[in-house]
C-alpha cells in the first residue's frame, strides 16, 4: 500500500535528534527520502549539549531500516550559504526533487545567567534558521510543496520576552516563536498561488533533550535552587489543560506527517498547536462570549 507521503522528499533541520528525529522516521516511514541536517556541535549560550555526530548517524540508521534513503548533512541553519549547499546536495542525492520542508532545529538559552549574546544566538537560530531552511529549499519546490516550520506555545502565550527568569536567551526563544508564527502567515499569502503550502506546528512541552535539561527544570521549579528532573516532572503537568507532563515527540511528527502529506493540500496558513489544551485558557480561540 502507498504510503502517506510515498515518493516524496524531505529536508529536515534539526534532524539529529528529538523531534526532528521522530519527524525523519515517521515522514519515512510513509514512503518519503530524508535529507537530515543538523549542527552536531554546542552553542555556547545555551547551557545543554546539543546533538552528536552520532545521534545524526542514528537517525540515518532508523530512516533506512524502514526502507528509505537518508542523507544527512552537518550544516549550520544560522549560515545561509551552508544551507543552500546543503540543501542543494541532498536534493542531488534524492533524485532532484524536494518536495517537504521541515525547520525544526532550535535552541533555547533558557536561564537569569544567559548573556545579552543569548538573545542573538536563539533569533539567529529559532528565526533566522527557518528564514534559511526555507530560502535554501524554495528554488526546488514545485506546486504541491509543502513547508512546515516549529513554532512554538511559548511564542502564542502573552509573557516570555520580559520574564527576567527567563533571561536574554529565553526572551530570543520567545520573540522568535512569535515571529515563525507571523513569518508561516505572510508567506502563506506570498506563496498560495504557486500552490505552496506554508504551516506552522506548535507544541506544548515535548519529552526531548531541550525538556529534559537543567534550565528548564529551573524555570518550572523557581522555589528550588538545584531542581532534578523529578522536581521539574511534578511541575510540567500545569502546563496543559489535559493531565500529562509532555506530549512525545511522535505526536508532533503525526502534524507535520499530516501537513505535509497531500491530504492537508489546501491547508495552508496555520498555526497547528498541539498542545494538550495549553493555549486554551487565556484565550477565546473565536468562541462566541
Ligand atoms: N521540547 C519542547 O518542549 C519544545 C516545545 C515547543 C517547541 N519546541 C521546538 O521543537 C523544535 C525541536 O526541538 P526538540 O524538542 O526536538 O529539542 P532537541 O534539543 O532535542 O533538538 C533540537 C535539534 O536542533 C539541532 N540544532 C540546534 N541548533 C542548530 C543549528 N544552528 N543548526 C542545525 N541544527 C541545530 C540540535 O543539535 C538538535 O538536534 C525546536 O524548534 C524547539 O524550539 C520544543
């Protein structure tokens, strides 16, 4: 049976791990070639260790033991020139074809410790880097194209960009969210009648690295000085409306699998939360007063 996305090729940044990780496996899963980029190597503002050169081997491993084609690329998303080549070169490998976009690599330099740098590293990762994913695929995509861009909860709710707890880096993490949001609007409008899609996926917490580090725990445990991972776990749940800590990462990878597919063909221009009711409270999301 064909798959969902059968045939199809897509660029994932970010791919070496968690979601982006998840992402590669499912969109292969149902029949698509990836092309994963990642940084393989740590940006100093940001206080936990980013993805391994052997985490993006892993996610090669997984890709083709469900039968399809991986390349994988060490390129930076902040670097515009490194992204067009390396773009370039995947699609070359895959057939000469691209057909999905997913900018998903972030960061997030969380912590009242972050320089003033830390704002300038999360823009130049979490906006800039999406800016750069999309314009190095925009030359191979065709009518039926479809790009996806992570957002984020954190760039939907009021607050996060003047938390002091949240520090410079945290500010940057949320100021760009909130700019991927409008950025996934204006192209939707700009790229419509080539009959490119353009959509945005923003999740509430997700049981990944970024989660699962020691900033974080600081900003969903205040009252303690040195909490664990079980302190943070007791605080997570009071993030959603539904009683979970987390979504996993399979959850988002099921949104971008469905927006990218042909199924979302007139899909474009939204802002696709799943977040386990997070964004509800505090919002009327259109409902009659
Ligand atoms: N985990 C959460 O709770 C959560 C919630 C909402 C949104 N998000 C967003 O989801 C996306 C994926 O994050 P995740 O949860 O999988 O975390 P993660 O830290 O496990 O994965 C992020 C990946 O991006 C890569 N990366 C970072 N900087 C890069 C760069 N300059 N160039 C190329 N690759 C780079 C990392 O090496 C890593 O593999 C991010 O955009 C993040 O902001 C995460």
């Amino acid at each position: 049976m064909a798959g969902r996305v059968q045939g199809k090729v897509a660029v994932i940044s970010g791919a070496a791990r968690g979601q982006g990780r998840s992402h590669a496996l499912r969109l292969a899963q149902e029949g698509a070639d990836i092309i994963a980029i990642d940084l393989c190597e740590d940006i100093s503002t940001n206080h936990y260790a980013l993805a391994s050169q052997a985490d993006l081997a892993e996610t090669k491993r997984l890709v083709e033991a469900e039968g399809q084609k991986c390349i994988t690329i060490v390129a930076d998303v902040r670097e515009r020139r490194d992204m067009i080549a390396a773009v370039a070169q995947g699609v070359q490998a895959l057939g000469g074809h691209l057909e999905i976009v997913v900018a998903n690599a972030g960061i997030c330099p969380l912590g009242a410790d972050v320089p003033a740098q830390g704002f300038l590293d999360a823009t130049a990762v979490d906006l800039v880097g999406v800016y750069n994913t999309i314009e190095a695929a925009f030359p191979f995509l065709k009518a039926g194209g479809s790009i996806i861009a992570t957002g984020s909860v954190a760039g939907l709710m009021p607050g996060g960009t003047d938390n002091p707890a949240n520090g410079a880096g945290g500010a940057g993490y949320s100021h760009s969210k909130r700019q991927v949001a409008r950025l996934v609007h204006d192209l939707a409008l700009q790229f419509g009648p080539l009959s490119i899609r353009v959509n945005a996926v923003h999740p509430t917490n997700v049981n990944t690295n970024m989660l699962m580090s020691e900033p974080m725990y600081k900003i969903f445990r205040p009252d303690l000085e040195s909490p664990t991972q079980a302190d943070a776990m007791m605080a997570f749940p009071a993030m959603q409306v539904m009683p979970i800590p987390y979504v996993e990462p399979v959850d988002i990878s099921n949104a971008v699998l469905y927006l990218a597919s042909d199924e979302a063909r007139y899909v474009t221009g939204q802002q696709h939360k799943v977040d386990a009711g997070a964004l509800l409270r505090g919002t009327s999301s259109g409902a009659p007063a």
